[in-house]
C-alpha cells in the first residue's frame, strides 16, 4: 500500500494540558517508531505505509494507559493516494 500522512492528536484523560508528560511518552512512541514525523503544535503528523502508522497508534495508546491514563480522546487525520504521499507534499 502507497504511503499516508496521519495527522494524531492524543488527549489523555480528556485534557490538551497538564497531562503529566504522558504526552512526551506518547511522542517518545512515534520518535522510536523510525517513521518520519512532524511535531506541530495541535498534533503530530506521521508519514509511513498504513499498517506502520495503524502500529504506532496503537502502541501510543498502551503507552498513554501505562502512563496512567484512564481515558483517551483520539483525532486522526489520514491522508492517502495511490501514488503515495509524503511530508514534503504538504509544504
């Protein structure tokens, strides 16, 4: 399958502050995925081929439990052509 772009947002225990650093856990996820991503302010885009982002959304997941949190709220943004996509093209 053509490489997507996945824009993530991950909101431990329905908060976008004060999260106890579980959100630098979850990025530490992605950073040692090996996928190329971009860290923006509102969300973390992920470039690599479906069933890899599919992979490290759900390892960010166990890792926000782990971490102690009891509720996730998740936003996804998946972008996807036959040719492919890449970070570059969103420049």
């Amino acid at each position: 399958m053509a490489t997507v772009l996945a824009g993530i947002q991950l909101m431990p225990n329905n908060k976008d502050d004060h999260t106890d650093g579980t959100v630098g856990k979850i990025l530490e996820v992605i950073e040692q995925s090996g996928l190329r991503h971009q860290v923006g302010p509102l969300e973390t885009v992920v470039e690599g081929d479906f069933d890899s982002v599919m992979t490290v959304l759900r390892n960010a997941h166990r890792k926000a439990v782990d971490a102690g949190a009891e509720e996730i709220m998740t936003n996804v943004k998946m972008h996807y052509r036959t040719a492919g996509v890449s970070l570059e093209d969103k420049h």
